[in-house]
C-alpha cells in the first residue's frame, strides 16, 4: 500500500540536492506511535540477521531548478511524494499523523499537506513494464587485502536480476513466514541504452542507483510485494519505487 501526498508551501521549498535523508526523516517524524517509530527507527524487521525497515519512498517530483553554486535544488509548488510499505501499520500511523498535524517542515521549509491519497494496487500480471520512481540500488560485499569493498551490479549483469529476486524472496519470507514462490523472478532493462545511472550521496556514503523502464517477469505475489516495498536494496533510504507504466505483452 502507498500514499501519494500533495505537498504545497507559500514559498519555493529550498533542499540539498542530496535530499534523501531530509525526506527520509520526514516520514519518521511522521509516524503517530511513538514506540512503533522508535522500532522502524532504530530496530527495523528481522530476517536472518539481517534487518529491513519495509518502507520505501520516491524521489520528489514536481518542476525544480538546480543552484549549482550553493549545491541546491529548488522546488516549485505543490510537489508529490510517494511513500509505500506493505506493513498496513505503518501507512496507518503515518497518515495518522498526517490528518492530526497542523504544522509540517521539510528540511527547514513549512510546507502544508494538501491532498493524500491512498493507493492499494490489485490485480497483478505476471509480465509487466515498470518506471522507477526512485532508483533501485543493490549491490554486494566483498572482502579484498583484510578490507570490505561494496559492490553496486548493473542492469544488463546476471548478478543485478539475481541479487534483486534474493532480496525479495527474503522479504517474502519475512513477511508472510513461509517460502516464495518457486516461479521464476526477473528484471530487466526494457533499454539498456535509456537505463541512467544515479549516484547518492547519503550521509557521506555514495549508493549508485538506476532508473529507467524495466520488464518484470514472475510470481504475481512476488511483483505485488516489490511494488508495496520496493525492489533491491536500501529502500528506506529512498531507492526502489516503482509504478507501472503499462502490462507488457
């Protein structure tokens, strides 16, 4: 489930052109319970020792200039934002908050919540085209001479459709307590040539991402988890969202 927020301010709304943590701190702020946005916070769902936070958020859309001298991105009003998750508490305590709240700031601009919209998506194909709302990241880690080195894996290697249907089998397995589907799972470029490489700095860490249209091919439960929490890796941190574009036949 997702929610698609109309976001407007009475001045233009002035971020980082390294925005993500802003959006992702956000959302936090954003969730009612206190103790379930400690636990997204700090703890997050565990799965083989590792932890996901199953939320997932785009890129601000909406007209921008970029301050290329003060390392800007400037934003007119309204915007969207789209946040998703498959955990039902999560959308709750987050609109929750939404509808209570008068006041809202992202970064440092007051901005207003103009319009939400909630967006259950059903009746999943198994063959479908996709635009990337936000980039899908994921990556590997390898140790060289005694010192880990992270690698990102591109479309077009075996490794990025992979790594991206093991990654998902695990928040299968998280979510649902039991295996995936043993159908088969695969992304790929619908064009190589148009797929554009991202790169974030979060928080002095650099995550390199691709957006573009892609074909995914597979389990119908499969596609409809990935849409509710994002394909690949480091979704929280705002990577993986995507909408459909059209079925693909």
């Amino acid at each position: 489930m997702r929610i698609v927020l109309e976001i407007t301010s009475e001045k233009e709304i002035n971020l980082p052109i390294q925005y993500n943590h802003i959006v992702q701190g956000f959302i936090y702020e954003n969730l009612a319970d206190e103790v379930f946005r400690f636990f997204i916070h700090d703890e997050g769902f565990e799965f083989n020792k590792r932890k996901f936070k199953l939320f997932t958020f785009s890129k601000i859309l909406g007209k921008f200039v970029i301050d290329k001298i003060g390392n800007r991105i400037i934003f007119q009003s309204p915007i969207k934002l789209v946040i998703s998750s498959p955990i039902d508490k999560f959308i709750n305590e987050f609109g929750k908050a939404l509808l209570e709240k008068d006041k809202f700031y992202l970064g440092k601009n007051n901005i207003q919540i103009s319009k939400i919209e909630v967006v259950n998506k059903g009746n999943f194909s198994d063959n479908v085209k996709i635009r990337t709302l936000s980039p899908i990241v994921i990556y590997s880690t390898v140790e060289e001479n005694g010192k880990k080195r992270t690698i990102y894996h591109k479309p077009g290697d075996e490794s990025f459709t992979l790594l991206i249907r093991r990654n998902i089998e695990k928040k299968y397995q998280l979510l649902y307590k039991k295996e995936p589907p043993t159908d088969d799972f695969e992304i790929k470029a619908a064009n190589l040539e148009k797929i554009r490489l991202a790169v974030i700095n979060y928080k002095n860490t650099i995550i390199k991402g691709y957006s573009g249209d892609f074909i995914l091919k597979g389990n119908p439960e499969l596609i409809s988890l990935a849409y509710d929490v994002g394909l690949g890796s480091k979704n929280s941190q705002g990577f993986g969202l995507f909408d459909f574009v059209v079925d693909h036949q």
